[in-house]
C-alpha cells in the first residue's frame, strides 16, 4: 500500500503542478497542501493516514476484524443492514453467497 500510495501520490500532484494554469488544479493543489506547522518532509498528503495494515495473530482479533468489516457500510449509511452491500463478505459467511463476490473462507 505504501508504493502505490507513494507513486500515485506522485503523479497526481506532478500533474497538478504541471497544468496551474487550469483553476480546478490550483484549486486541488491548495486543498492538498499541508500547514507550515504539519511538514515534515512533505508539503501535500494526497492520502488520508488511515490505512495501517497489521497481523492477525489471535482468534479474538480475526473476528473482530471479520465482524468490524461488514459494518462499515451501514455506520456510513450507505445501506440498512450489512447483506444490502453488495460487495460485502457478509453475505458469503453468513448467507453462503458467493453470487457477487466469490471468496475463498478464512478458516
């Protein structure tokens, strides 16, 4: 995740650069721009520091995180209950259809 994060971050802001004198890319560029106060090697941040990947070592966190998931569509509203969201691994573990998303089961 960190390279392509790292290359399309990159290109993006290159390609804002090169065309300022398109309003819109001005207008993107100062939205990614950091504050004086954040910098630390970088001016602009593209992505979110959201995505931290980690193991799954215990039983405990793997269905925590197998539960966690399925969720995230309903908490942002996006549907009612977790089996309206089509690309959800919801509906594979807990309906056993593979229809939309085939998957191999986490043991």
């Amino acid at each position: 995740m960190q390279r392509l994060e790292e290359r399309t971050a990159k290109f993006i802001l290159k390609n804002l650069r090169q065309n300022l004198q398109f309003p819109w890319c001005r207008s993107m560029r100062e939205r990614l721009k950091l504050p004086a106060t954040v910098h630390d090697q970088a001016h602009f941040r593209v992505w979110q520091r959201k995505f931290y990947d980690m193991n799954i070592w215990t039983e405990k966190k793997r269905l925590e995180k197998l539960n966690y998931m399925p969720m995230n569509p309903v908490k942002r509203r996006l549907v009612q209950k977790p089996g309206d969201w089509p690309f959800s691994s919801w509906r594979f573990y807990y309906l056993g259809d593979a229809s939309l998303l085939a998957m191999d089961r986490v043991p």
